[in-house]
C-alpha cells in the first residue's frame, strides 16, 4: 500500500491509500483535487471514502466524487453529511481489500467524531485522526468538552507507538511553536522543531508522524507530565486536576500568539 498526502485549500491535506488497482481517501472537501490524481493514475479505482466528521472542508468533495466513481462512504452515524453514509461507530471493522479499518469514537473537536486506525501487514499502522490530534497539537473544541478531548486522546495515545498519524492539517509549526512555549526545555520538542522546519522550507509535507514522536513533544498528550502541568498550572489556579489542567492548556492555546 502507497500513502499520499493530497494537499487541499490552504492547509488541509486529503489522505489517499492505494495498491495497484484500489484506493480509498478520507475526509475530501475538494474533489478536484481527488478527480485530478484520478485521471493522472487511470489504472487506480476509487472505490471508498472514509469520513471523520462532518465539517465543510472534510466533505464537500463528496457529492461530485460519488456521483463519478460511485465509491462507498463510511463516516460516524452521530453526524450528518452531506449525502447519505454508511454510518460507523466505536469497534466497527470496514474490510478494504483485506486491509480492517477499526472506528474509534473521539468526541471532541465534533460531537460524533470517529479516527480510523489500521494494521498493515509488514507496514507500520496508519491512523487517520481528522481534526482530533494533530502533530504537536490538537482541535479545537466545538462542540465536544475538555473530558471528553482529554479521553478521545488517551486513546489514540494508546495505540502502538509505531503508528503513522495522518491528521487532516498541516498546522505542524504553528503547534509547534506553542507546544515549546508551554514546554521549553524538552529536546525532543526543539529538535522536532528544526526537523519541521527544514521540511517546510523545502515545501515538504510533515505528516505523517510517529505516534511515539507524538507522544515525546506533543503537549496535548503529555498535559498530566510534570513540566506541561507546571506550567499550565503557573498560569491558571483553576487547573487543578486533569481535566482542568487540559482544559487551560487548551484555552492557552487558543489565545496563543
């Protein structure tokens, strides 16, 4: 299997997985740009869409490509798409080609937010998070509460460590620049950075990343580690056990300049 970061709008990316024959992509809020790697691969059928949640940018490709290549979409049952679906939830399996995509529930940035995660035989598992968890951060909080963002992370953060996370959005800087705010003296974080921010000045793409880098430098999942809540704490009295210390590392984020 061959992953590709398809970029879209400013800083959406369009994930697509295919062998020689089949692909199937997630989250395609521009078709276009989905039609345009079609016609340029025409040996490869789409044939599947998966959906994390129902925002415009991660579903507005979805009339236009089922109309012309009449694939399969799955997204959450909570949500509703643009066009009809089938509905996933929380431990359902979608067989694609051999290859089991397992639903996880993570509410949070949306009420009905599902992640795909797969097992590849002789490859590294792939997860495709959506706007949950990104590199060195995670969504915002629209309709989901801080416990429940705080759940929907530990569980990823418990999947195997050589997990490729693929989230819908290269915010990889930006976070980044945040997260070494918040935690200054991780290593880990800065060198990261400066392996980031080569990549982007060569107009290379940051994703996908280790799980187990996420779980070095990403301070979204390291909010109950001494150096994160220190911090955290510093700045707000209230942050006083773990989903209170989330929640103001969250809203710090989102007034972060």
């Amino acid at each position: 299997m061959k992953l590709i970061p398809l970029p879209a709008f400013t800083d959406n990316y369009i994930w697509l997985l295919h062998d020689d024959h089949h692909a199937l992509v997630v989250d395609p809020g521009d078709s276009a740009v989905v039609l345009t790697w079609l016609a340029e691969n025409p040996a490869i059928k789409l044939d599947t869409i998966l959906v994390t949640h129902h925002h415009a940018d991660h579903t507005s490709g979805l009339i236009e490509l089922t109309e012309k290549t009449q694939a399969q979409v799955h997204g959450p049952t909570m949500e509703i798409m643009p066009r009809p679906v089938h509905g996933v939830q929380d431990g359902d399996e979608i067989d694609w080609h051999g290859l089991r995509l397992q639903v996880i529930d993570v509410p949070g940035h949306t009420a009905g937010h599902i992640a795909f995660w797969t097992q590849q035989a002789n490859q590294a598992p792939l997860l495709f998070c959506g706007d949950t968890l990104f590199s060195g951060g995670c969504g915002r909080l629209f309709e989901g509460t801080p416990a429940q963002m705080l759940k929907s992370l530990d569980r990823l953060a418990g999947l195997p460590g050589n997990t490729l996370v693929c989230p819908a959005h290269e915010y990889t800087l930006s976070n980044l620049k945040f997260a070494l705010a918040v935690d200054p003296d991780n290593a880990a974080l800065q060198t990261y950075f400066d392996t980031c921010t080569q990549k982007r000045q060569k107009g290379l793409p940051t994703l996908p990343v280790s799980l187990s880098t996420e779980l070095a430098i990403n301070p979204f999942l390291r909010s109950r580690s001494r150096p994160v809540a220190t911090a955290v704490q510093q700045r707000q009295a209230w942050a006083v056990d773990d989903v209170s210390t989330f929640a103001a590392l969250r809203a710090w984020k989102n007034e972060f300049k």
